[in-house]
C-alpha cells in the first residue's frame, strides 16, 4: 500500500511539473522604466535596455504565475550619457560591484478583476528587501502572426531608495524618496 501511494504521489507530482507554462518576455513589445522626483519639481525619468522577465504559471488566469526579473544595471538609459554614467557610479547604482538587478515573486494575489497585488523581493546594490507591487493583467490574444499566445501586463508601484543604499548622499530636496517603477509587457507562451 506504501507503494502505490508513493507511486501516486510521484506521479500528482509529475503531472503539476508538466502542467507549468512558462512566458518569456518580448523585448520588441515591452518597456522597464522608473521616474524620481527631481528638485521637488519635476519627474526625471530612465529605463533598462537589457532585461530578462520570466513568468511561469499553472493557470490560464495567471493567478498562481510566478515572476522572475533580471536587469542590466549598464543597460540603464536618461538620454543623457553623463547622467547615465554617473547612476551607473558608486554613487547610484555601483554597476561594476552589482552589474544586475533581480527581482523574485513570492506571491501574486487577485485584487479583483484583473488587478493583482505582486510581492517579492528585489535585490538592487547588493541589498535584497520585499516589495509589493501594483500588477494589472491585461489579457492573452493570439499573435497574429506567430500565431501563439501572448499575454499583456502592466506593473507599477515603488520603493524607498534608503532601503537599498541608492544615492544616500543625496538629500531629497534634490532627488526624491521614492522611486516609481513601470512595466509594461507582452510575453509569449513557450
């Protein structure tokens, strides 16, 4: 008898292992950027070139999905080459010490509707906190001309930069408290 339910535990357990979707993002279709307050009266703005999202999920509704984000701190782009090499300093982002900046979800929790609530913990200047984030799921539509599935998501919410030692010298006269992120994705089914 210990057999067959050791055997039936292996199979229930193989059969939630295949049932796993995984969504990779589509870079051509998708944007991570943050904004800060600058002075207290304007919105500096950037964004990640090179990034890599992974989602992976059970659930046509997503609601079990899981997350896992990668960032290029060297990928980060102002439009503007002295700004993007001064965040990329020991001052900001210390790329040469931390060269990426990750996030993992432990948690993806229906609001209503659409409206989910995303935890996880973010890891930025080699300092790892959690952080609950605003997640809106957008929908899944066939590409028309892959004709595979892609599903949309739109993320929003922000941190205390002191939390992870991001520009300390500076006071928040000159650069606001909290940074804004936003991501809006397409991802394709694998």
């Amino acid at each position: 008898m210990k057999k067959i339910t050791i055997i039936a535990s292996l199979l229930a357990l193989s059969a939630t292992t295949f049932a796993q979707t995984t969504w990779t993002v589509d870079k051509v279709h998708s944007r991570l950027s943050y904004s800060v307050s600058h002075m207290t009266i304007s919105e500096q703005e950037g964004n990640f070139k090179s990034y890599d999202v992974k989602i992976t999920t059970t659930k046509d509704d997503f609601s079990d999905a899981s997350f896992e984000v990668t960032i290029d701190v060297a990928s980060i782009n102002t439009e503007n080459e002295m700004r993007d090499k001064h965040l990329k300093s020991a001052d900001f982002f210390d790329a040469e010490k931390n060269p990426t900046i990750t996030f993992k979800s432990t948690s993806f929790k229906k609001v209503s509707g659409k409206q989910y609530k995303l935890t996880g913990n973010l890891t930025l200047n080699g300092i790892t906190k959690p952080v609950t984030l605003n997640a809106v799921y957008n929908g899944t539509v066939e590409n028309p001309m892959s004709k595979k599935p892609v599903a949309g998501f739109t993320i929003t919410g922000g941190f205390k930069r002191a939390d992870f030692n991001f520009g300390s010298s500076m006071p928040a006269a000159v650069l606001g408290e909290t940074i804004n992120l936003r991501a809006s994705g397409e991802f394709a089914k694998q």
